[in-house]
C-alpha cells in the first residue's frame, strides 16, 4: 500500500464547494485508522469529520456513500457525507479525494469494555449491517490488492522468525483441514472492528469507514470481527463474550449453526496463512501494524490448540 506524505488538507478550496459551511477555525489530525487520515475540522457554524481517502478512487467511493445515505434510511447507525453544493460527497481538489462528514461525538470501545448485553448488541448491529446491505446494494466491487516492496533485525524481528517458524508446522501438520472455497457471499462493510465504531454511552452511535464495502462471505465478517473486539492481548478470545454476541448475529442475519461452523474454519484456516503485518513491515516499510503483531499472531497458535471451543462458542 503506497503512502502519501502528510499534506495539510486544503481547507478553504473544500469548503467553498459547500453552502454555508461557515468560516473554518481549526482543523486538527484525529484519525486513528490505518488506510485514511482524519481531521476534526471546526467551523462557525459546527464540527465536521474531514476524510483524506489516501488510495481513493473517486467512483468507489461516491459509491459507498449512497451506500451509507441507504443504509442510514433504513435505521443503520451511520454518518454519511455531507453533499457539496452541487449534490457531489467527493471533493477532488488536485490529485487527491476528500470527503466531509458530519461530527459524530463517541468513543471507541474493544470488547474488554462491552458487558454480555454489550457484546450481544454488536452481533445484532453486524446482522442488521448485513441484511440492509443485501437490501441496497446490487452488484460488486472488484477487491484491491496492495503491492509489495522490502526491510531489516531486533525484537520484533525475532518474534516474527519464532511465529513463522511456528506457523509452517501447524500449516504442515493441518493442511489436511484446508476448507473448500465458500459457496457464497453478500455485502459486507468488510473492515468492522473497534476503531470503526464510535459508541455514545453504552450504545453504538455510527459506523464508519467504508472504503472496504464489497461482497464476501457474511459470516466471515462476523467471525473476523470477533476475533478482533474480543482478542486479548494474551492472543486469546472471551469466549463467553463471543458467544452471546454470536447468537445474537446469527438471530439479526438469519445465520444458521452450519453456515458459522464453516465460517469459523474458514476464518481459522486464513489467520493460519495471513502474514498482511509482516508484509507490511518488510515489503512496504510500514510499521503502523507493528504493535498488532503480538497478540494476532499469538492467536492462531491459541485457536489451534482450542479449536473445540471457539466452535461451539460461534455455534452453540
């Protein structure tokens, strides 16, 4: 994934496109997230979220915003783009694309910080997620694949040698167990995890940050997502955690035991022959994920030796 330098966003050239945005007064750095940056930016007449899509492609996303203004009609908590003065959500102003959002006021929250009645109220939110999309969206993006590049050896870098080493004899000793290609899929937001959720209180305000809306398996993304809110740190899941927000998306989607199992094996077998950190900090020389590698790659090895349990966890 290349990277843009950061470029301060020209503030004034976007805000004349719009009617009476009022007249900027800061604009400030705020996004956490990996693939875009964020700007609170603060006007007189109100806060809004400026987003720099750094690898955007503007039909894509003009795309995902109808996708967000249908989803947001149909009671899905979202935050769709403001439209400029002539109706347009994406601003192209030299070579690069922006877009305004409303300021949604939350936190983000890991699944450490939801309750069961928590953790059961995200599975029913990714339920409705994936049964409004089926209902808006008709046809496909086709993926994007990131390119490669290449770098050096300290703590991290042993860790990783230990990981991959470990890696290559559990895929050796299960490569019986690779599961036949899904059969089908629907539309997903395709990157739902903690940082893409903003919660006011105890509930879920809106969800963010979809640049990777596409067709994938449903339940796919469901298991993805849960091996992310409920990881610790340890590398290992609350399967308690998971379970009551697991029957709770399988209530909302309409998923039945069979399709998760297969899911879950799928999603295992993936994290056995994901390596996207490590190419990432070698290939593309970008560390962001650095911090990450711990507990993901701890993971696998986890869910390996307790595959039993996190089945019946996602299942039962």
């Amino acid at each position: 994934m290349p990277r843009s330098s950061v470029t301060a966003p020209p503030v004034g050239a976007l805000l004349r496109r719009y009617e009476d945005p009022g007249e900027p007064l800061s604009c400030e750095r705020v996004s956490e997230g990996l693939l875009n940056r964020g700007y609170r930016l603060s006007t007189t007449r109100g806060a809004y979220f400026l987003k720099h899509h750094l690898d955007g492609d503007r039909e894509v996303i003009a795309r995902q915003h109808r996708a967000t203004q249908r989803l947001q009609a149909l009671g899905v908590p979202v935050a769709p783009p403001v439209a400029d003065a002539h109706g347009e959500t994406v601003a192209v102003i030299g070579d690069r694309c922006y877009a305004l959002h409303p300021w949604v006021e939350g936190r983000h929250r890991d699944g450490a910080q939801l309750s069961s009645r928590q953790s059961r109220r995200l599975g029913s939110l990714l339920g409705l997620v994936h049964t409004c999309l089926e209902r808006v969206m008709h046809q496909a993006e086709p993926p994007t694949i990131p390119r490669p590049r290449s770098r050096p050896h300290d703590t991290f870098d042993t860790l990783a040698e230990h990981r991959l080493l470990e890696r290559r004899a559990l895929l050796e000793r299960y490569a019986d167990r690779r599961p036949p290609p899904a059969k089908a899929g629907g539309w997903v937001h395709g990157d739902f995890h903690p940082l893409n959720l903003l919660y006011r209180g105890t509930e879920p305000a809106a969800i963010v940050d979809w640049d990777r809306l596409g067709v994938q398996p449903r339940a796919e993304e469901a298991v993805r997502a849960a091996a992310i809110f409920f990881l610790r740190p340890a590398g290992v899941l609350e399967l308690p955690k998971v379970r009551a927000y697991a029957r709770a998306y399988r209530r909302a989607a309409g998923a039945d035991a069979g399709e998760m199992a297969a899911a879950v094996h799928r999603v295992w077998w993936e994290r056995l022959n994901d390596f996207w950190i490590l190419r990432w900090r070698y290939q593309l020389h970008d560390r962001r994920a650095d911090p990450q590698f711990a507990a993901v790659s701890a993971l696998v090895v986890w869910w390996t030796r307790e595959y039993e349990a996190v089945h019946a966890a996602f299942t039962a």
